[in-house]
C-alpha cells in the first residue's frame, strides 16, 4: 500500500516534467519560454501560494500549539545546514554547485510532493503537523536557503560583483514576502475579500506544473545525458534521502524524555525530512546564473528515486 501510493505521488510529477521536455524537444517552446515562467513562479505565482496556504492551513491557535514540533524542525534544519556546508567543504563542491547541495539535503519539497504524500499515509487528521514543517520549510527555503543560491556562482564576474555590492532584496524575496504577508493578515485577523482570495488561488495553482514543465525544459536543453551520478550528486542525494531523516529521528528520539511529540506529529516530521528536493531549485540556480544542469538533475533523480525511499522511511518508523 505504501509503494502504491509512493509511485502514484511521483509518477505525476515525473509525467508533468517528462510533458515539458517533449514539448520544449517537438519546438513547441521558444528559447525565451523557460525564462519567462521562470520569473512568472518567482515573482507571482509562488508568493500568492504561499499567502493562500498560510491563510488556508492555519490560525492562530495552532500557531501557537504546534511549537513542540517546530523546535524539533528548526533544529534539524540547523543541524542540516551546519553537516551539508561541512560536506560541502570536505567533497571541495565547486562554486555553482554548492547552495543547491545545501538545499537539497535541508529544505523539502512540502507543497508539491510532501503535502500529497501526508495526506495519502496519514490523513487530514495530520495536516496541522504538516504545517509545521510546511511553516519552517518554507521560512528555511526562502529567508537562508535562498539567499545561499543567489550567493553562489559558477561564474566568477557575478560572484565577484555580489562581493562588492551586497543586494539586500535578495534577503527579502518575493515569496518569503509573501510569507510574511501573509502571517500579517493570520495575527491580526484580517479578513481576505472572496475576490482576492480565489484569485491568488488561481494564480498561485500554476506554480507546480509550470515549475515541473520548467525542469522538463531545462533537462531537455541539457540531454538525458545531464541525468548522472557523480560524486556531487550521489552525496546530496545519500544527505537528502539518509542524513536528514537520520536527524530528525535522533532529535526525537533523544527529546522523548523531556519533549515527547505525539505519534502522529513525530511520523509527520520525519518523513516530511525525506521528501525529495525542492522543484524550484533549477529556477533558483538560473536566476543565480549556478549550475543549472546540477539542480536539474537532482530535483530529477531525487522525485524518481524516492518511489523507493518512501517505503523504506515507513519501515523505520514502525521502530518509533
């Protein structure tokens, strides 16, 4: 049962991706397109998702009753990024490719394949804790993993022009804003006009399928012959798929004295950590002019293989 719905979870994630690259290979897409829907997901789509599902997901009281389960996720993030930037030195990645390691071992990809995949394992009754990991993700993603792409660069012009002229938005990008706008309008009860709302919804309903019609694209300009397992990209995916779930599970375990979390929100936690790499990741390495190629083809093989990772992630939790 669990394979099942592992496979029904990625296979349309990689049918979407495999859309793209076929359209992008029949001349369907001008070299522009990719670009285009690019700063269309950064700027306006995402933003507008991330508002509506705060808004949607949450209130105030669980805000305030889920903080068990965010101190276990925000240290697991730290602990993340403290081994993946170790790793990054101890592996020598090269500039381009090393804010995309990070975030592939730390930041998950919640919205487009952990909230599906929670709801398919555990039901609704687990959403509240979902968002809590969706909640640290997305402020993990957005105000520091972010902010690591944009820092890093394959070439050596724009790393050396970044180093003398800091650009402050990139601290504030269009969807943590979004985020932040958002958590304003929770705190302070302020009501959404109808017309507002369902129109985000709309525009903010694109974000999955263009950002997987985007990797289709990329991986189609790059060759099936982008889809490899060199040293880099195997010690990602060994980060994302073993030493984050690794993590969360030894917090927890450890804490269980003085902060147990109830079953259903340690389960939670633990396999929102192992969920695949985050889709936007090529989009982010593009706008940061890294190595676009690398985030393609680990968003790729990350989707792909955890069809197997996700039953073996239900195995370790039958030791909780």
């Amino acid at each position: 049962m669990i394979f099942l719905t592992a496979i029904e979870s990625v296979l349309s994630i990689v049918l979407i991706i495999g859309l793209g690259f076929y359209l992008r290979q029949t001349g369907w897409f001008a070299d522009t397109f990719a670009a285009n829907i690019s700063k269309l997901i950064m700027n306006i789509a995402l933003p507008a998702s991330i508002f509506v599902s705060v808004l949607t997901y949450l209130n105030r009281d669980k805000l305030m009753s889920l903080s068990d389960g965010l101190l276990y996720g925000a240290l697991s993030v730290f602990i993340g990024y403290l081994i993946s930037w170790f790793l990054v030195k101890v592996l020598k990645v090269r500039p381009g490719r090393r804010g995309v390691f990070i975030n592939t071992i730390v930041n998950a990809n919640t919205i487009f394949i952990g909230l599906p995949l929670n709801v398919a394992l555990f039901g609704d009754v687990s959403m509240p804790y979902f968002l809590v990991y969706y909640v640290l993700n997305t402020v993990s993603t957005w105000a520091f993993g972010a902010l690591l792409i944009a820092r890093d660069s394959s070439d050596p012009t724009q790393t050396a022009d970044q180093s003398q002229h800091f650009d402050w938005k990139k601290l504030f990008p269009a969807p943590l804003i979004g985020f932040l706008i958002a958590l304003v309008f929770l705190l302070a009860d302020i009501p959404v006009p109808t017309f507002i709302h369902a129109s985000l919804s709309y525009v903010g309903a694109v974000v999955t399928p263009l950002s997987l019609i985007y990797i289709g694209i990329m991986l189609c300009d790059a060759g099936l012959k982008s889809i490899r397992f060199d040293k880099d990209t195997i010690a990602a995916l060994l980060g994302k798929f073993v030493l984050a779930p690794v993590i969360m599970v030894t917090l927890i375990l450890i804490g269980r004295t003085w902060l147990p979390l109830p079953a259903m929100e340690a389960k939670t936690l633990i396999v929102q950590s192992s969920v695949s790499a985050l889709a936007v990741l090529p989009i982010l390495a593009n706008e940061a002019k890294g190595d676009v190629q690398f985030a393609t083809n680990l968003v790729t093989t990350s989707t792909i293989l955890f069809i197997i990772v996700v039953p073996l992630v239900d195995a370790l939790l039958q030791f909780l």
